[in-house]
RNA sequence: GCCCGAGUGGUGGAAUGGUAGACACGACGGAUUCAAAAUCCGUUGCCGCAAGGCGUGCCGGUUCAAGUCCGGCCUCGGGUACCA
C-alpha cells in the first residue's frame, strides 16, 4: 500500500499553485473583494511557531474565503527597521541593511514550504526607500495639514554612553551596557497630534462590532476619557509668577477632604525653585533617576518634598495646605499638579501616612461611621455613600451624583470649571537611531526647520560613511557622524543647512502598511481606484500584544490619511475584522549553575522520563553518562534511573511550563524541524488543532506526531476508497451523508467564527466515522472528497492531492465550499436527560417533536426519578424543549 | 502601581445559563506479529467492590439549573506610550 509522503505531495502542489498563479489577487467587478492581512513579521531570521500560527490562520481564513466566491487579497511583507538590526551590528559587526535583507530572504524561504497563498508579488519591506519614501511623502503631507508638530519630551538618557536609551534598553533603571543609572532628559521631538482626534478615536470604537470586546476596553482605557474640575489654588510666600497653581481632579466632590497640593518635579513652579534652591535641585534630580515608562514611575516608592509654598483652600481660605513636589505625579496629564485627598486614594493614603499630612474623609460608609480611618475608603462610584463633608444636596448618594453636584457648585462660586480631559498623549515619533526613516526636514539657520521638497524623497539612509563603513559599536546615531550626509543646502533658502538626523518610530511603518498593499508599487503612497477597491482590511489578525499601541496608530494614520487624501473615507476605520491570537508557549528546560543562576537547555537536549503517571526531566548527555541508552539495559534498569532524578532533583532538570519563546532562554522550536519531519500540512493541522486560537498554546512534540497520523490516517482512507469496487451496494449510505452534512456546517460554523480547535475536532470525529463506514463506494467518494475541500483551508496540499486522486477536474483551491442539506441536519429522535433538583438521574429517548406535556408524564414515570423522589410530590417540572427536564421537588 | 485577559482530568482542551470533560495526547488492556515498529479495537475525572458521593483556582450570591451571570479574593499572562 502506498504511504502518505507530504514532501513530495507539497512541493507537487505548490507547483501547481505557482504555475497557475492562483493566489494574485487583480481587482475584479465580479466578485465580492475579501482583504485578509496577518500582522506582518519583523524579520529576525528564524520563523518560529508564532509566525506558523498567525499566517496559518490567515491562510484558512484566506482559502475559505476564496471557496465562498471571494476575490481574496492576501498579501506579506516585512516589519523591517528597528533597534535589533542596530543591535545585531553592534554585537558582531556588520551592516543593518545586509543583516535586515539577508534575514528576509532567509524567512521567506522558510515561509514558502508552508504553502500560503499569499500573493507574493505585492510583497514590501519598510526599509526600502520604495515603501519609506512614499512614507516621508506622507509626512510632508501631515506636517502641511498641521498633523505634526515639534515640542519638548523626556527621554532616557545614558549619561555614561551619552546616548538616548530605549525603555527596553533599562534594566532595573540602569543603562544595559554602561549599567549607568539612567536619567530622565527633555529633548526637542516631533509628534503627532494624535490626541486631536482623541474624541473620534474613542467613539468610533462603538462601530467595531468585529473587534474584541477586550481590546475595545483597553483602547477606550488608554484614550482615558474623563470629566473633572481644574481650578486653581491661591499660593502663599511663592515666588513671582506663581501666585496660582492650576490643578484638574476627577473627584472634585473630595475638595473638602484635600490636605496636600502635589506637583510634578517637572512642572514650572518646581523647576523655578530647584534654580536657587539646593535641596530642591537634589530633590528634582533623585525623581528624575529611572526610566521613564509609566510602570517604572508608578511602582517607584512615592517621595515628596515640602516646598515650604502653602496654598488657601478655595472654600476655606484660612486652611492652608503644604505644596509638594512628588514623584509620581506627571507633568504629561493633567495640569502636572494635583490635590490629595489621602482619606478616598490609596496613594494619597500612602503618601500622607509618611509625611504625616491630615487624613479627612468626606464620605463615609454610614452616617455614625468612625471618621478616622485606618485605610483609604473607595468604593465604586456608583456606590452609595454618606457624605460628612460634601457640596450640595442630598448627603446620601453615588461618588457620580456627588461629582456632578461639586463641578456645578464650584462652577457657581467661582472656583474653576467643569472640564472633559483625555489620557492619550500624543504620538512622539523622533528616534536618535540609524536603521529606521529619516524624518524629511531640513534645519535652516535663517528659515527654522523646512521641509524637504517632495522631488528630493526619498531622503536615503546612507549606507555607509561615504568612503568608510560607519562603526555601529559606537554608541549614539551614526548619522551624527556622517561627514556629509547632513550637509544638505536649506530647500527654502538654498544656503548651507542641516539635515535632520532623528528618524521616525517604527510604529510609523507599521501605521499604514495595509493600505500600501493596495498598490505596493505606486510612486504615490496610495492610488485612489486600489485603495477605494481594496480597503478596509475585512479580517485582520495578529498578536493581542497589539492591541494598544499598534492598533491606535494605525487607527489615527487612516484619518491621518483621509485628512491628506491618502485614503477613502470609508477607510476611517481600517480594520473591519480584528482577531487576536494567543502565543506560542514552550516550556524552559533549566539547570542551575553553583551561584544557583539558571542554566538554560534546548528541548532535544532534555529527554522526559515516564513511568506510570510519573514522569521526570533529565540531561541527555547525562542519560548517556549513566548508561541509560545501552542496549542491554532493560526497563527496571531504566526505571530506577529515572527515579533516581527524583530523589536527587538537583541533578534533574527543571521544567518552566507555558513561557513565552525567547531565543535566550533556548526554548524556540524551529518550524523547519517540523515540517521537514511531518510536512507543512501536519505543521499547520498542528497549530490549529488543540488550542483556541485567541489563547495560548503550549508547543509539544507530541501533538505534531499525533497530527502527522491524522493526515495519515484521512489519506489511506482515501487511497482504501480508490481501491473499492465501484458498483457494489454497501450499508448504512444514509448515515454517512447525514454525518457528512453535520460536519459541513459544524466545520463551517467553525471557521466562521475562528473556532478552528472544534472544527478540526468534529472533522476528527467525521474521519472516524468514514473510516468505519461500510457505505457504498459512491457515498464514500462523496465523503472523502467533502473531508478534503473541509480540510483544504487547514491541509491544503493533503486536499489537493484527494481530489486529484479521486479524479476530480481542477484544483480544489477553486472549488465551490460544500453546502450543507439543512433537511439532512435534523434528528428525529433525541435523548433528554432528566434531572431531579438539579442533578442528572435518567435520560429518555423521545421523538424530537413530542409535547411537553408528554415528556413531562415519561420524565416523571421514568423508575430513576420515581426513586429518588421517594414519593415526595414533585412542586414544579420545567421542560425545556430539545434540551432537559429538570424535576423540582 | 494601573488597564485587559486567563485558570476545567495525568496533559492540550470541549461545552447559545440546560447531560461537565467533545476531540486529541499520555497511560492501561487487547488484536495483528517469531518479535518489534506501524496499524486496528477497547478502557480511562476523582473516591468507592457497589449503591452512591465529590468535582471547572478560592470564598460568597442570583437561578428550577452556573465552567458560563454578579460581588470579593488568589495565581499566571499581556500592555503600560522608545521591543516589535
């Protein structure tokens, strides 16, 4: 009997798929159009199972797609400017271009043994000044339309390499090579004027009915809408300038209970006092230690420093409160400044336990509650609360009543305004790095910053130094160094100038990628009639990792876009689909060095020993040492090896399940390995079968083998069905196609709704029942070939070679989706079980259309029930119709 | 710290508020084989000889009925604006 042999079946019908050129998509009038977009890879070298999963995906959706009368587009490109090529020439020389191209080529040859149908000649990468120049051209645009502008922002600063870090490049608030503390430092950025469209950003979210309700929530919590009071403290004994100090609050309603002003070390007043003052300079510059990512500042212990400045309450002018500056509070939001309130803020809480500052409630539990309170009192806002010190009205109500109540008090009497204020931030774009788009402006002595004229883009990255290779071990922006690169005559004035050396955030590149594939050769950075034909991605897919930044940019860069006239109107929203898939896990295999740190070890390297239910971790190498792989040894031999690990787990290996791949931690399985075991098809069943896709999935080993026999498995079927006589009757036809008709649409529910795991589940159960199948030769045909066009969309080399070997025309990429017969869907009779109180005693075969009234007697005839009632009188019966009886007594 | 998720047998997981554990791995038993591999058939949540009892991270609630809904925790994961 033949075997199934995937290498020589796929590479057959990749073939066939390339000769025909099946996958090009070309805008067509007769057919609906369906844009399917993976989040596209940044290119490492290496595929990992991530990628698998994300583009196999894609893929089912895609070939789904084009079986349901589709014309797809589904396109690839790379992710490819960014800090690990700079890191890559740092660590061992070479160029980032050379490393960043050659690693494309190298994934790209992984990528095509798994068979994708993707349309290769739209293929991009962001570092080529084909996609960056059209980039810049953008720019110029927004910077024209008033998208972009230039301002101050911190940075983490080095001081020991005199470099700008990135927040991934602070470890512990030290640089990672100086291993310097790492200082906060202002440096003019440009930025997008993200938060202008803040408002729509926040509200078009509502329209994402195919989105996940989670990354909805998260976007609306980043965008942070809220509704405050900002008013302003009269100051006592401050310097000139200062005689106010401007604050915002969410909770007016808890002024009364203020007992400290806090402002930023970098808001005005603090900088002003820090000139003359030295403790406060000591102050100031121990808060700016640290990174500056917001999980850094927030989790840093709060300090604060008593200025000595006090302010008047607004609404008690002899009460004084101390102003401090603080740590924590941020110069970005707000007004930089705030009042505590420590009684209803756990941080407040915090902060006035250790600086000894009044803790005075304005709310409380009940009307005789205790007002000292031992921790800081938050209920929910839509609790309602006693009011000891509220504004006016009722002293009974919600934290939300009582807001509304103090903004209009407060606007009453004079003291500040109601105002709407957003979290989002706006987007800072500058980058001192080298392998990233340079930013296309020009910087003029006489004419302050121009832009580049468009017929001078793309404003290329220099390769090298002019006559020598730029030295990347270097830390700082090469570009800095380059001795005529800068050197550019102002486009405004045409006298001597300088050409901006920051290039744009990677996030930029990623903004719009989708909708240059619409037209990935274009020397416009879109062209009308493709982006009006193709857009909106209908089904974009990628990691949940994504779900804030990648996504809100990409969101502003479509009205970006339709501002400047890139894009449609109808592409306000770019993705109309949004799927989030989960990781790819792999255990860690560690062993610990003398100091107890952890020694790392690749998954061939460790070999799990079982015994029963037991199992252990060992070395192989020390496996071998033992003797442990001799011929000769026989299984109590082993077993008490094994056990051995046991008794002496120092010498066992330790298994951190579920970890993200990491090539440090040595626990990233390569595809390749895989596929060329198994084929790409068993690859692919794989990563779809056993985990749903939004969450993580742990990679085994031994899945991939109980996946390759599966494959196995449906192909000698069909090889079995080849061989059958063709005329002979055969039994149980009906059953068969009644199966078959089930799968149809439990396979299509599946892939509607990117439930893959249970659609691979029920074709498990399909190929059982067909392999078991005594039907006739003609059912049995029809059944194997409906299998394959199910499958085609997961396996689809496996797929086409069924259908050519049961002699079908064509291929089965262009096959119609089998329709399941709704007639064939329905059961006549069912099972229902019965419960008594809520726990299952019995179940019944009852046809499907019998009354209720009839099921109910047989229910409660049934000897299981009669029994456990034990003559008690049953109070109430509840049938639910097709599903249970639930017997109440 | 803050925001968002997840937690179900030895394992991955299934289950529009309606029989918890589909499907698969592993384990065990059997067939086939000189033997093995491969393949095929069967058993398999836990306790119990059985009857039965217990079971979806923990505590409480709503409901005739809760893995699913609500409240409070715990643990793990993602994000936290310069990793992509």
């Amino acid at each position: 009997m033949p075997r199934y042999t995937p290498a020589e079946i796929e590479a057959r019908w990749q073939q066939a798929w390339e000769e025909s050129d099946v996958f090009k998509a070309v805008r067509s009038a007769d057919k609906p159009k369906y844009y399917v977009l993976e989040m596209f890879p940044y290119p490492s070298g290496r595929i990992h199972m991530g990628h698998v999963r994300n583009y196999t995906m894609g893929d089912v959706i895609a070939r789904y797609k084009m079986a349901t009368g589709h014309n797809v587009l589904h396109p690839m490109g790379w992710d490819a400017f960014g800090m690990p090529a700079e890191n890559a020439a740092m660590a061992s020389g070479g160029h980032p271009a050379d490393w960043t191209y050659n690693n494309i080529r190298d994934m790209k040859a992984q990528m095509k043994p798994l068979g994708l149908s993707i349309d290769w000649s739209r293929e991009l990468a962001t570092c080529h000044p084909g996609y960056y120049g059209q980039q810049q051209a953008l720019f110029l645009d927004f910077l024209e339309a008033g998208l972009v502008y230039r301002k101050n922002a911190v940075v983490n600063w080095d001081p020991v390499d005199m470099t700008v870090l990135a927040n991934e490049q602070v470890e512990n608030g030290r640089g990672w090579r100086s291993g310097a503390l790492v200082e906060r430092r202002e440096l003019t950025q440009w930025f997008f004027k993200i938060s202008d469209q803040s408002e729509d950003l926040l509200a078009a979210l509502d329209g994402l009915d195919n989105w996940p309700a989670k990354v909805k929530l998260m976007q609306a919590n980043w965008i942070g809408k809220s509704r405050g009071l900002q008013f302003a403290f009269s100051t006592v004994d401050a310097p000139d300038g200062h005689d106010k100090i401007e604050v915002y609050t969410t909770r007016p309603d808890t002024l009364l209970g203020a007992s400290f002003v806090g402002i930023s070390p970098d808001h005005p007043l603090a900088k002003l006092l820090e000139r003359d003052n030295d403790d406060v300079a000591a102050f100031n510059a121990e808060c700016r230690k640290g990174g500056t990512t917001e999980e850094a500042i927030e989790t840093a212990e709060k300090l604060g420093f008593d200025t000595g400045i006090r302010v008047r309450h607004p609404f008690d002018t002899s009460h004084e409160l101390p102003v401090y500056i603080a740590n924590f509070i941020l110069m970005d939001y707000g007004t930089g400044a705030i009042f505590g309130c420590p009684a209803h803020d756990e941080r407040d809480f915090e902060f006035a336990t250790k600086y000894e500052l009044p803790i005075i409630s304005t709310y409380l539990p009940s009307e005789d509650a205790d007002e000292t309170l031992a921790e800081a009192y938050v209920p929910a806002k839509t609790d309602k609360v006693f009011y000891n010190r509220g504004f006016a009205g009722d002293q009974w109500q919600t934290g939300n009543e009582a807001i509304d109540a103090a903004i209009a008090f407060c606007e009453e009497n004079g003291v500040g305004q109601g105002v709407t204020k957003f979290r989002l931030r706006d987007w800072g774009l500058s980058r001192q790095r080298y392998w990233g788009c340079p930013i296309p402006v020009v910087h003029c002595d006489d004419c302050g910053v121009v832009p580049e004229k468009k017929e001078n883009l793309p404003v290329e990255l220099p390769y090298d130094n002019g006559n020598a290779p730029f030295d990347f071990s270097v830390p700082g922006n090469p570009l800095e160094r380059h001795p005529t690169w800068r050197d550019v005559p102002c486009p405004a004035c045409g006298k001597p100038a300088k050409r901006e050396t920051d290039t744009m955030d990677t996030f930029v590149d990623s903004s719009w990628y989708y909708a240059r594939f619409t037209a990935p050769r274009a020397d416009t950075p879109t062209v009308a009639e493709e982006a009006a034909y193709w857009m909106n991605v209908d089904q974009y897919i990628g990691g949940i990792e994504h779900a804030i930044l990648h996504l809100l940019y990409a969101r502003f860069f479509a009205r970006a876009m339709e501002i400047t006239g890139h894009l449609p109107k109808s592409a306000h929203e770019p993705f109309d689909a949004l799927f989030t898939q989960g990781m790819v896990t792999h255990a860690i295999y560690q062993t610990r060095d003398d100091n107890g740190r952890p020694i790392y070890h690749y998954p061939n390297d460790v070999e799990k020993l079982s015994w029963g239910d037991d199992s252990v971790y060992a070395l192989k190498a020390d496996l071998e040492q033992k003797g442990y792989y001799k011929e000769d040894q026989d299984e109590a031999f082993r077993n008490s090896i094994a056990k051995s690990y046991v008794n002496f787990p120092e010498v066992a290996v330790e298994v951190v399940p579920s970890a993200k791949m990491s090539k440090s931690k040595n626990n990233v399985v390569d595809p390749l390995n895989i596929i060329s075991n198994y084929g790409a098809d068993t690859a692919r069943w794989f990563v779809l079968s056993d985990s749903p896709p939004e969450r993580d999935v742990e990679w085994t080993a031994s899945g991939a083998e109980a996946a390759f026999k599966h494959l196995s498995r449906v192909w000698n079927i069909c090889d079995r069905i080849g061989e059958m006589d063709r005329e002979a009757a055969g039994q149980g036809d009906e059953d068969l196609l009644k199966a078959m008709h089930k799968t149809i649409h439990d396979v299509t529910m599946g892939v509607e709704s990117f439930g893959f795991n249970a659609a691979i589940a029920k074709l498990y159960a399909f190929t059982a029942t067909l392999q078991k199948s005594k039907a006739g030769y003609k059912a049995q045909r029809e059944a194997i070939m409906t299998l394959a066009q199910l499958m085609s969309p997961m396996t689809p080399h496996l797929a086409e070679d069924i259908w050519a070997h049961q002699g079908a025309e064509g291929l089965i990429v262009h096959a119609p989706w089998p329709k399941a017969d709704e007639a064939m869907l329905v059961d006549d009779t069912i099972t229902m079980p019965i419960q008594v109180n809520g726990k299952r005693r019995a179940e019944i075969q009852v046809p499907a259309d019998m009354t209720k009234e009839e099921v109910e007697k047989l229910a409660l005839a049934h000897e299981a029930v009669v029994r456990t009632l034990a003559g008690a009188e049953p109070k109430k019966v509840i049938v639910v119709p097709g599903k249970i009886v639930n017997v109440v007594a």
